[in-house]
C-alpha cells in the first residue's frame, strides 16, 4: 500500500480556479476502479492550502492515476498559478 498527502499553497485568486480543476479530475477518478484507490482532497482552514491525501493499492495503480489527462492538466495548470514553493510531498508508512 502506498500513502501520500501533497500540500501546497495557491494564490488567493487561484483557489476557485483549482477546487474547478480537482472536481474535474476527481470526476474522471470515479470511472475506475475504487477498490485500487483512495483520493480525497481538503482546503484547510487559511482558505488558501490544499492537502490531498491518496491511497494506492500498489505502484501500478499509483502510475495510472496520475497519469490521467485531467490529473496531469490539473497539475500543469497548479503550478503554473505559482505555488512559492510551497509544494511538498510525503510518503507515509503504515504502523498497523
């Protein structure tokens, strides 16, 4: 199983522009298969920082996800707006 929470912060300008950007790649998530995978996605409290959090039943499954269109643009797009290095990624291991 693999474990990833990506945060990173927008402009304020951006933000309705990226949660229209997650809802079209999240819709394009729910044609497969659901079982594979875990992916939601939280605006926190400053109205400015998002946080996704994804499951992946293996690399296989990981690959095809982030390699759908809608994801990949939605991404360009992301840090295109100027992210200020804000964006970080970690790999999170299971104590169960």
């Amino acid at each position: 199983m693999i474990n990833v929470i990506v945060t990173y912060t927008v402009q304020p300008e951006f933000v309705s522009e990226n949660k229209a950007n997650i809802h079209k790649f999240l819709e394009d998530f729910k044609t497969l298969d659901q079982s594979a995978f875990e992916y939601k996605v939280y605006l926190k409290e400053d109205g400015v920082t998002f946080m996704h959090y994804s499951k992946y039943s293996n690399e296989e499954v990981q690959h095809e996800i982030l390699n759908i269109p809608s994801f990949k643009e939605f991404q360009r797009l992301r840090d295109e707006s100027g992210l200020n290095n804000s964006h970080q990624a970690d790999f999170l291991q299971s104590i169960q």
